[in-house]
C-alpha cells in the first residue's frame, strides 16, 4: 500500500533490524522498545487491523510468534513476554503488527544495535 510505513519495510525500502522472514511474515526490532528485545511481527501483504487480517495469515503469525518468542527467552534471558495488537485509536501504524515485548524482573537498558547483535550472535 502506497504510503504505508511497515510495507516499505517489509519490501526494503526502509531498513529495519530483522530477526526472521519467510514469504508471509516479516520479523523485526521495534525502533523504541518498551523493553530489551520488544519485537514486532507483520504480515508482508497490508493488513489495517485484526478486522482485516485473512485467518490463515493470523494464524501463521501466532505459529511465528510461538517461535520467536523462545528465541527472544534464549538470546535475551527475560522472565516474561507480552503480546500485543493495537486497534483503532490506540493503533499509530495502520498496518496490522503483533508486538512481542519482553519483561524482565531486572534489566539494564541496552540498544537496539546491542539487543540485535545478542539475538543473531
Ligand atoms: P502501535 O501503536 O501502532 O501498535 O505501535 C507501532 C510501533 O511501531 C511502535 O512501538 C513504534 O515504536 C514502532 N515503529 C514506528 N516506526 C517504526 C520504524 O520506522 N521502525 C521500527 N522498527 N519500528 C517502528
Ligand atoms: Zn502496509
């Protein structure tokens, strides 16, 4: 979709730190996490919202974030992880994305650079 900020990034045109991708989802770092490792799922097709998102594509991201949310446990060493989907008035990017976002009992904050070299190490 024209204009859309996550469908420049899910086809390159703006960069983002990216832990997975497969031909449905695009797996990145959120560029101002809540947490150490705060990640977001989106589908590469544009999606507004949990209305508009195909069941088949919803399901997939779930399957994704089952898996993604073990790697972040294992890299990151968080005691706990929220999902997240934001909808209407408290969603800022209107294309559909899944938040992962860790919780730590206690944490030093590090950057998105240093989060991302500790998951891909
Ligand atoms: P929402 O409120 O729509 O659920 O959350 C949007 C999320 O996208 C926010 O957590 C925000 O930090 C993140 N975000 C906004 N712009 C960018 C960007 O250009 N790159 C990345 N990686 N995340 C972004
Ligand atoms: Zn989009």
């Amino acid at each position: 979709m024209d204009n859309c900020l996550f469908c420049k990034i899910a086809n390159g045109e703006i960069p983002s730190k990216s832990i997975y991708e497969d031909d449905i989802v695009l797996v990145f770092l959120d560029i101002n996490p809540n947490s150490n490792g705060h990640t977001l799922i989106i589908p590469k097709k544009h999606y507004k919202d949990i209305d508009d998102i195909d069941d088949d594509v919803y399901a997939h991201i779930f399957k994704i974030a089952k898996k993604i949310k073990s790697i972040l446990i294992q890299k990151l060493n968080c005691d706990g992880m929220q999902l997240v989907q934001n909808n209407g008035s408290c969603q800022d990017v209107k294309h559909y994305h899944l938040h992962l976002i860790p919780h730590y009992e206690k944490q030093d904050i590090l950057s998105v650079d240093e989060v991302y070299e500790k998951i891909m190490r």
